[in-house]
C-alpha cells in the first residue's frame, strides 16, 4: 500500500483542543515534578544527588527513545489509541514511582513513566497536523505550548510544596491519578483521517530520507540539551545557596509563567514576523537568561532566568516544531516522533553529564556553559529555517 498523507480541512474544535491540552498539560506536569524534588528525594533514600539525577536523565532518555515507537504506533492505530493506552500505563508508573522504596526503584520507574508519557505530547501535536491546516497552524501550536507550560508552573510549585510539607512521593502519585482520569475522558476525542502505510518501516523511509529532518533533529538535540537538560538544574542552585524548596519550586515554575505569557505573543506574532525572527528572538532571550544565572543564583536573579528561559522556548520551540510539523506529511507522526527523540536524547545527555558538577556545586560554570551553547543552537535553527523551503 502506498503512503498518502493526511489532508487538513478545518480548524481544531475547542473541545478537541481542550483535551489536548489536557493531555499536554499532564505529561508536562509530570517531566517537571522531579526538579524541586532532587535535592530532598536523596537523603530520605540514602542516594547521592549524582544518583538521584539518573532518574531525572533516565526519564528523559526512555521519553525520547519512546517517541519512535509511539510515532508508527500512531500512524498505524491511531492518535487517540495511542494517547488512551500510554496514559494508562503512566498512570501505573507513576504509581509506582511514588511508592519506590529505594534509588534504583525509583529511577526505573521514573524512566517506564517517561516511555508511557512521551506520546502525549508528540500525539497532540500531530494531531493538530492531521487537524489544522499549515498556514494557521502554529496559532493552536502556541495553545498547545500555554498547556504545556502550564504544566510545567504547577509541576513545580505544587511538587516543591508537597515534598517539602507533606512527602515527595505525592508529587509523583498526583499526575498517575490525572492521566488515568485523561485516559477515560479522550473516549471523546475523535480520531482524525491519518497517513496509512502498507509496512512497519515504510515511514522511517520516508522520514529519514529527508536531509531536513536530519537538520532539524540536530536542532532540537542542542535545544533539548540547552533548555531542558540545563533547566533542571535550576532549583537544586537555589537549594544549594539556602532558598527552601517550596520557593526553589516557585521560582523555577516561573519558566512556565514566561512560557504562557510568551506563547500568547507569538500567536499574535505569527504572519507578521518572520520564523527566523522569532527564532533568534527565543535565542537572545536564553542566552541572557543563562549568562545572568551564571552572573547570579540569588532568588530574584533566578527569577529573572526562569521567565526569559520560558519566553526563550515559546519563541523558539514552537517555531521549531511547527517546522517539524511540515517535514514529512505522509509519515507526520514518525516525523514528529523523531524530532522529540532528538529533543529529549539532547536533556538526558546534558542532565546526567553535569550531574557531578552540581553535585560540587559548580552552577556557575553550568549556567555559563548554557549560555555558550545557546549561540550554535540560534544560529544553526535561524540559519536552516531561513533555507528551508
């Protein structure tokens, strides 16, 4: 059977939008709970900081080795099917997540609820692609990213105040109860025309053979490194210089704030400013967020950090992912899968690699590292978006 793509034809229902991001909001909520935990989670079970991070790095990893085999399995049965049973089995990971009586429990667990929550999020944007047509399409995009941003403020100040005033396994527990709640609730979401392929392999041949997926994945490996791997590392610092964990939690879910608000500037942006303008905007806003948090790791400087770092990813992640959107659309799922692959490959890596430096407490030189990192990043993804055609 040949591979046809999916034809967009309307615009996303809000009812249909609203369970997406639902379904967004909670596998966010539950990538981000980790990070105002780490430093608490270590001594009540006997582990290093080092030790700790490799459920964070683990989690990363499995979400993006995951996004490949959610991707055929999602243009093959479906979007919904693939949203409804992942959520399932996050809802039992996470469980058991909160319940691990020990680190190395713990870190497999963490990284199963990564491999079940990394279809949400890649499965809802597909579907917008399946759903919406190009020309308009980063407009529910950016809603999409306000969810997910959502979910990474409420991850963190929630997670902090209930490990620091009840018990870090409820951080863990909250977001299985929600996806097993979402898991029921998307009976009602409607499954959209998709791409249909005669064989298992026949859409990692179409994607593949595309140079620019192969660019655009190298993009978002240093995104993922720069943004998310780093990011984690945002309210253990704050930790370290004395800062409680509900304020370290409340800090760091101020990216999220940052998120929000800047994704409603770039659904008014979009048509107006060009993809490479939004782009080097993001850029400029993270390199300055990470040279001021290698300058400084007071509260109010992180504050600062955290709104930029939010605003830096909704200019330049969702330009870059609606340009994921468009690579291959006779396999866009698998396309997308394998963009989150790279995405998340990049935070796992740059999470467990500067495990040992925070661990002796070296942020500065972390944060700094970032704000290098962040000038291949922009020019590379401004550069290749400018070209691509």
């Amino acid at each position: 059977m040949t591979t046809t793509a999916s034809t967009p034809v309307a615009s996303l229902p809000a009812s249909s939008l609203r369970l997406l991001r639902a379904a967004g909001f909670v596998s966010n909520f539950d990538r981000f709970c980790i990070a105002p935990m780490l430093v608490l989670i270590g001594p009540q079970l006997g582990a290093p900081l080092p030790t700790v991070a490799l459920a964070a790095s683990g989690y990363y990893l499995a979400y993006g080795l995951m996004q490949p085999v959610w991707g055929v399995a999602g243009d093959r049965r479906g979007r919904v099917w693939v949203m409804r049973v992942s959520l399932t089995g996050a809802a039992l990971a996470a469980s058991a997540s909160a319940l691990a009586p020990d680190a190395p429990v713990l870190v497999v667990a963490r990284a199963l609820a990564g491999a079940f929550f990394a279809a949400s999020i890649a499965a809802s944007l597909t579907y917008v692609g399946d759903t919406v047509p190009a020309a308009s399409r980063q407009r529910p995009l950016s809603e999409l990213m306000t969810a997910f941003a959502l979910g990474t403020a409420v991850a963190t100040v929630v997670a902090g105040a209930l490990a620091h005033y009840l018990t870090w396994r409820l951080g863990f527990a909250l977001p299985g109860v929600l996806a097993a709640c979402l898991a029921v609730a998307l009976r009602r979401l409607p499954e959209p025309e998709r791409a249909r392929s005669g064989s298992l392999l026949a859409p990692f041949r179409v994607v593949l053979s595309s140079r620019w997926q192969w660019y655009v994945m190298a993009v978002a490996t240093l995104e993922g490194a720069v943004l998310l791997g780093f990011l984690t590392y945002l309210a253990p610092a704050l930790e370290w210089h004395g800062v409680p964990t509900t304020l370290a939690g409340a800090v760091a879910a101020l990216y999220g704030v940052g998120s929000m608000a800047a994704a409603q500037v770039v659904k008014r942006l979009v048509g107006q400013c060009s993809p490479v303008a939004l782009i080097v905007t993001g850029g400029v806003q993270m390199a300055l967020a990470y040279l001021l948090a290698g300058y400084r790791q007071s509260p109010g400087a992180l504050v600062v950090v955290a709104l930029l770092l939010g605003g830096g990813w909704s200019f330049m992640h969702s330009t870059i992912q609606s340009w994921a959107t468009v690579l291959s659309p006779t396999a866009r799922a698998t396309a997308v899968a394998l963009f989150g692959v790279a995405l998340y490959v990049g935070s796992a890596a740059a999470t467990g690699l500067a495990a040992s430096t925070a661990q002796a407490h070296g942020y500065r030189p972390l944060f700094w590292l970032a704000a290098l990192l962040t000038v291949p990043l922009t020019v590379g993804a401004a550069v290749g978006r400018a070209r691509y055609r």
